[in-house]
C-alpha cells in the first residue's frame, strides 16, 4: 500500500509540475485540462472510505483541489480576479513532497473562506445571468439538457506499472426498450459492503434505440487502478430512466462484474431486477430472454 500512494504522490507531482509549465507558457487551455485532470484524479483519493491517506493527509490534499479549482475558474474567465495566481499555485509544489508529514496547518496558502466564497457566488451569479429570463420550462430544459450530457470522467493519469480498466458500454436488451424516455447508465465500483471505491459516473442519456436495445456506445473509464482496488470489488450498471407522469427518475434493472470477471475483451452479462444489491446476496433475473448488457472491456498500463 505505502508503495501504491508513493507512486500516486509522485505522479501528482508530475502531473503538477505539468500543469503549472503549460500556465507560465501562456496555454490556458492545456492548463486547464492538466489541472481538472489532476484535480480529479486527487478528490477520487479522498473519500472517506479511501484507506491510502489519513485524514489529516486528505484535508490537506482537499486543499490542493480547492486551489487546482479556483486557478482553472481564474484561467477560464481571465477578468475574474477572484482567484490565485500561478505564484500562489507554485507555492504548493513541494506540498507533494511533505504530505505525508506536513500538518494542515503548514499549508502554504490560505485558503480562506473569503477566497471561496467569493469564488461561488461568482459561479452563482453567472448561472443566475444565464437563467434570469428563463422560465420554469426553461430552467428544466437546461436541466434536462445538463444532464443529457452525463458525468463521465477523462482516462486517470497513469500510475507506473498499474493497469487502468476502461468499459465501453455498447448496448443494453431490453423487450421494451422503445418506451423509456432519456435512459442512461450509472456505472460505480465498490467492495461487498456496497461502499463505493470510486466516483459514480453517468453516461450521457441515449437517444438511439434499435429493435430490442438502447444503443450507448461511450467509454467508461474506472478512477482507479484496478491493482489497488481490494479483492471483493465490482464494478456496477444500473441503468435508469425518466418517469413523466411521476417526474422522477427510476431504476429499471442492474447488472455487475467481479473481479475475476473483469479482462480484456467482450463481455456479455446478465440483467437483475431492481432493487440494485451491491452486496450482491439478492440476485434475480429480469428475464429469461437472450437479453443482456453489452460490454468491451480494456485494459491497459
């Protein structure tokens, strides 16, 4: 384990340092991306189930998000000024090499309240800008439309000799598939207490139907290296869809994958009637028809 998170904090410095030269350069875009790449492979670290990190390393590696956060918002509207700059950001880039015996109280920026503050109610005021005209109709289409996009993550950074597992999502059977209405996937992974081990992702809602399937075709990659996950993990499928008449969201069915399961390649795998057991105790069919969810897996380093 001490060898896995020495790798992490090395190749967050990496990443860091990656980051932080693509912003003296003056290329804000690759900037950006370098730094929500990290920002998200750090806050997948950090939830409370995570072993890796103590809490004292988790609440100073929150810290780093935070700043990762208000420098990309600074980058991508460069008249906000509420914000920090590249010098304060530098200041953090030996934060990586003392994490795991500095105290949070040595972090090298304050990362105030103020400074936070100021950040969100920039973000709430553009959103109120963007929707002050609208009408209820409207805030629910650029819900819908929101989260027709999903929530899927970019490919993990790399992690030297650790193998990051993709899921490309082809189809899923259904008898019915024709009449649900804005489906999607979310795909999780976590152990057999049904604790998750990674960020949920969402795909984008799906708006092709073929004969007796919901055509999806999007690639999900897994936060973590699936070397570090612990021997009991799944990774999970409930696929969900929109109820008009009780305007609510529904799960229809679930499906799973353990470990042993997990390889290069196609796999097809059986549907369960929902409620989702993530213990994995309660398993029974949605149906006895040749009808499953359509998986290619990839492996890669």
């Amino acid at each position: 384990m001490e060898a896995d998170r020495d790798e992490l904090i090395s190749e967050w410095s990496k990443a860091f340092k990656k980051g932080t030269d693509y912003d003296l350069w003056g290329q804000p875009v690759e900037a950006v991306d370098s730094y929500r790449r990290l920002s998200e492979a750090i806050n997948s670290q950090t939830c409370e189930e995570d072993t890796n990190f103590s809490d004292e390393q988790k609440r100073i590696l929150g810290k780093i998000v935070t700043c990762l956060d208000l420098r990309i918002g600074h980058l991508k509207k460069p008249g906000n000024h509420q914000g920090i700059s590249l010098d304060d950001l530098n200041k953090i880039g030996q934060t990586f090499d003392k994490l795991l015996t500095m105290k949070c109280k040595d972090f090298p920026i304050d990362v105030s309240a103020a400074q936070i503050w100021a950040h969100t109610m920039n973000s709430i005021a553009m959103v109120h800008n963007q929707t002050e005209s609208y009408d209820a109709g409207s805030q629910e289409e650029e819900q819908h439309r929101i989260k027709a996009k999903g929530s899927l993550l970019p490919k993990p950074l790399p992690i030297g000799g650790k193998q990051v597992l993709t899921v490309f999502i082809s189809k899923l059977g259904l008898k019915d598939a024709s009449q649900y209405l804005d489906p999607y996937i979310t795909v999780s992974v976590k152990n057999k207490q049904g604790i998750d081990l990674t960020a949920q992702q969402d795909t984008p809602i799906s708006g092709r139907k073929e004969d007796q399937y919901v055509i999806f075709n999007v690639p999900v990659h897994i936060q973590k290296p699936i070397d570090i996950l612990p021997p009991d993990y799944a990774v999970y499928f409930e696929f969900k869809h929109y109820k008009p008449g009780k305007k609510t969201l529904s799960t229809k069915c679930w499906s799973f994958m353990e470990r042993d399961e997990i390889k290069d390649g196609e796999a097809v795998i059986e549907l369960y009637k929902k409620p989702a057991d993530f213990r994995r105790k309660s398993l029974n069919l949605l149906t006895v028809k040749p009808l499953y969810l359509h998986l290619k897996l990839s492996i890669s380093m």
